[in-house]
C-alpha cells in the first residue's frame, strides 16, 4: 500500500483516483457505511471556470475577484489558486470521471454563471457516483481497498514519514 485517504466523500474519492491512476496503491477509509459522505446530498453544483464555453465570458481573474470580493478581502492565494485550479477541475470531472456537467447557473456572488451541474439528478450524488464508478475498477483489480465503518484514530510515524501499514483503525 502507497497511501491511506482518510474520508470517502468527494475529496477524499478524488485524491484516491489521483493516487490510482498514477500507479498507487491506496487504502480508503471511510467512518460511515457508505462512501460518498456529506457530497451526496449537495445540489448547486460545484463552481469553475470552464475554459472551452466560447459564449460564457467568464475568466479565472473574474472568479477569484468575486471570491474575494464575497469574503471581503483583496487578497489571499489560496483564492487564485481555487479559481486557477477550477479550469483543470472541470476537464478532469468530464474527461477522466465522465460526468455530464451540463447545466450552468449564475448564483449569488458571481458576475458570470459558473456553477456547473448535470441535468438529472443532485450534483453530489451524481458527482460521488461517477467517482465510485471509476475507482471501482480499482477496486476489483485489488489495487483499491474500501474500508466502511472504519475511523483513522492515530498515525504512526516511522522516521518522520506517515507510515500506511502502521495506521491505527476502529471500526465501528
């Protein structure tokens, strides 16, 4: 094993695809009995710059000012970052998940419609169940362990590195 991610929600299903599909070896943990954690139930959408929409004059410099501009500061890289990282997000959620995002909506705090969605369905849980479908064939291949019901309560280190097969578990 390469790597435990600790939550099976979006972010956790994503970064374990990441992992996978770089040759990794990954153990997911999830403390509930089903993955896909509090995304599931998420219905806006998830907000990103999408370079290929020719008639959408939205840019990544509009989407980190409206963020800023929202959180009343001027500044913070955290927030170019986001909206920079936006473009690749939404390739890699069509390219490589495979997931339809084709509704997109202007919501409060943006100047340009920005928050993409799948015409069916909520956009969490369709999101969350094409990421189980693409890590899934990781999963039957044996290179992906899903571990439901399980809480990461330590890590142990061995010469200051994160040491996956040392990782304390409890299941529940």
């Amino acid at each position: 094993m390469d790597a435990v991610v600790v939550g099976g929600g979006l972010a956790g299903l994503s970064a374990a695809l990441t992992l996978l599909d770089r040759g990794g070896r990954v153990v997911l943990l999830e403390k509930e009995a089903f993955v896909g954690g509090n995304t599931l139930w998420a219905s806006s959408g998830i907000n990103g710059v999408d370079a290929a929409a020719e008639a959408n004059p939205d840019s990544v410099g509009a989407y980190a000012n409206d963020t800023l501009v929202s959180g009343g500061q001027t500044t913070n890289p955290l927030v170019q970052a986001l909206a920079e990282g936006s473009v690749s997000t939404l390739e890699w959620l069509r390219s490589r998940v495979h997931v339809s995002l084709d509704k997109v909506s202007q919501l409060g705090g943006h100047s340009h419609a920005r928050t993409h969605r799948p015409s069916s369905g909520l956009a969490g849980s369709e999101l969350v169940n094409a990421l189980k479908r693409a890590v899934g064939e990781y999963e039957r291949s044996g290179r992906l362990t899903v571990l439901k019901k399980t809480r990461a309560t330590r890590l142990l280190l061995d010469q200051g590195q994160v040491n996956p097969s040392r990782a304390a578990l409890s299941t529940t």
